[in-house]
C-alpha cells in the first residue's frame, strides 16, 4: 500500500511528447563508441584539478579515462561498465572495485549518474527515462523547447534541438541531489566541443573539452576494457 501510495500517477503523452522522446532516444541509438583526447577540469567546491587524458565511451554503459603525466605516462586510470565501478590510482599502486550505480558515481566521481547515462552525457547525447510516468512537452525558453520526464524517484528535463534531437542541456532533479550537464557545439554535430556536468548544490563542476574526437570507429571492447595488474593492492566494494 505504501509503495502503490508513493508512486505518482501515471498520465497519457501528447503525440507531440512522444515524438520529441523518440527523436532524443533515436538520436542516442546512432551513437556507437567515441574516442578523444580530453582535457578535463574538476573544481570541488574551492579546490580545483586539471586532468589530461584519452577517453574511450561504448555504448550503452562502458567507459574508461587514462589520465596521464606530462611525459606520458598513467596516472590514474577510471573505467565502468554495466556492473563495476573501477577507480586506479597507478601510481600509489592501489585500485577500488565499486557497483557501477548511481551512489557509487556519487560518492567517487562527485557525479550522481549511472553508467547509462553518464556514457550517454560524454558523448552528447540525452538518454530519456526508461518507462516514466508523465512524459511533457516544454515550450521553448532561451534554450529552446525541453521535455520533462517523471520517474519514481527522479524528474529529467531536456532541452534540445528540435531539428535533429540535439540536447543543449539535461538536467536531473532527485530529492536534494541533482546534476545538469550543459553542451557547447562541435564543429559537426556527431561530438560537442565540451561538456560541462555541475552538481546542483554547486558543490562540484567538471567540464570535459574534447580534441580529435571520432565516433562510430568500431571501438575494440578490449581498449574500454580496465584490467588491473596482479600487484596493485584491490579494495572491493561490490
């Protein structure tokens, strides 16, 4: 009774809604891998950190960044998939298995998004919510029109391009945590130029600027894939 109690009411979609969802969800079905350098920038409430790096997405959930030194070489590597969050620090020789969900991503990447959703963002794409329970059509504000989803737990709003189903920001409202993912255009349409991710408590903000991004390439599984070394000391968390 509960359960049944909490849970919002379930309303019919416009056809103008349901098109705009199947314009952004088809839109995310093209997008197949990404691989770029990328230069990412971390502020955490006043402390601020610059990273370097290649990043490797595969659709629909796999992940992994490389930063690197100067010189070349690794300095930590992060990499997700469906099931593990996994977080090496090669230098200090130490890796954390976590469960690729939300908490974990909050709790360690500063982020509250699932893998889902956080490949999706890195590659410039909006992934609406899976079976929501209102789905509504926004008319247009300086950004454009956006649609907004009810989950059971989450509100999602995208604001997009009607002509393609390009996002120009999403934003994801859950109780008192949040994110916003905000996109600044490429000089094509497949990868935007940078993406900037802010907490909405304003407490954390990373933006990831891409250089000689290609998509669609065929990405080898085994290149997104982080395999840590025997050596390195493993705290597992799943």
């Amino acid at each position: 009774m509960g359960g049944c109690a909490s849970a919002p009411p379930r309303r019919p979609i416009s056809p103008e809604a349901d098109a705009a969802r199947a314009l952004l969800a088809r839109r995310w079905e093209t997008f197949k891998d990404l691989r770029s350098l990328a230069e990412i920038r971390i502020r955490r409430n006043e402390r601020v950190e610059r990273l370097t790096g290649v990043l490797l997405l595969s659709a629909p959930s796999s992940l992994r960044f490389e930063a690197l030194s100067p010189l070349g070489t690794p300095l930590l590597v992060v990499g997700e998939d469906a099931s593990t969050l996994t977080v090496w620090e090669v230098l200090a020789q130490r890796a954390y298995f976590l469960p690729a969900s939300q908490d974990s991503a909050r709790r360690w990447l500063g982020l509250p998004l699932g893998p889902d959703d956080l490949v999706a963002t890195l590659a410039g794409r909006a992934l609406p919510l899976q079976d929501p329970y209102s789905v509504e059509l926004v008319p247009a504000d300086e950004l454009g029109p956006s649609l907004t989803l009810q989950g059971k737990d989450v509100v999602q709003r995208i604001w997009f391009d009607p002509a393609d189903g390009r996002p120009k920001a999403v934003e994801w409202r859950d109780g008192s945590n949040g994110a916003r993912a905000a996109f600044v255009d490429g000089a094509t349409d497949t990868v935007p130029a940078s993406v900037t991710l802010t907490t909405l408590d304003g407490k954390m903000e990373a933006t990831v600027k891409y250089r000689n991004p290609r998509v669609n390439t065929d990405l080898d599984a085994d290149l997104v894939r982080v395999t840590v070394p025997e050596h390195v000391k493993i705290q597992d968390f799943r």
